[in-house]
C-alpha cells in the first residue's frame, strides 16, 4: 500500500483512539463508575490501527532498527495513552489530570511526528 494509505490509517486510529478515551473518561464520571463497554473496544481498535498505520509509515521510509529517538519516544507516548484509561478506573490519577495528560500527550506526538527532532 502508499505512504499515503498508511498516513490516513494512521490518522483514523488517532480519532478512534480519542474519541474511545473521552468516553473512558467520560463514564469514569459518571454516577455509575463505569464507560460504556464500547468505548473501551474503540480505543483499542484506535491503538491497533494506529500501530498498523505506524508500522506501513516506517516500511515506506524505510526505517530500520535500530529506530531513531523521536520513534523511540513515540512508542513511549503510545503506551502511555493506551493505559492512561486503566490508570483513571483504577483511580491513581484524577480525571481532570488524565484529561490535561491526554492533550499533552497527544501534542507531544504531532510535535515528535512533524518535526524529528532527534
């Protein structure tokens, strides 16, 4: 498949990943505790397809191991957001923190993706 096909992949999991998030932490507000079972599948169909969007991206580029250090960083940032939803049910951070985290993390991954800085 094109880098561009790829891109768009990569892209879409981003909105299914955020989009699944806010619910996850929407529900976590509620009077009940809990999200909507669905929420919890869109993230991690989100996470899945953004792995496959990552990976075809690398292929296209032709990135090797060993991986350069703004990769390297944007593995980190996406097991990060993947457990941020864990973290939040299990109550080992706020809601409005998870919320500022979730943006932060989010900005830090374009700001890696765009500018390669190391």
């Amino acid at each position: 498949m094109p880098y561009e096909t790829y891109k768009l992949l990569h892209v879409v999991g981003l909105l299914l990943l955020f989009l699944g998030m806010g619910g996850q932490l929407l529900g976590a507000d509620s009077e009940r505790g809990r999200a909507p079972r669905g929420t919890a599948i869109l993230h991690a169909v989100g996470l899945l397809v953004m792995l496959v969007g990552g990976f075809g991206m690398m292929a296209r580029l032709g990135i090797q191991w060993p991986w350069p250090g703004w990769l390297i960083a944007k593995r980190g940032v996406w097991l990060t957001i993947g457990a941020l939803p864990v973290v939040v049910r299990r109550q080992l951070i706020p809601h409005g923190l998870a919320w500022l985290v979730a943006v932060v993390l989010g900005g830090l991954a374009a700001w890696l993706a765009i500018s390669k800085p190391f």
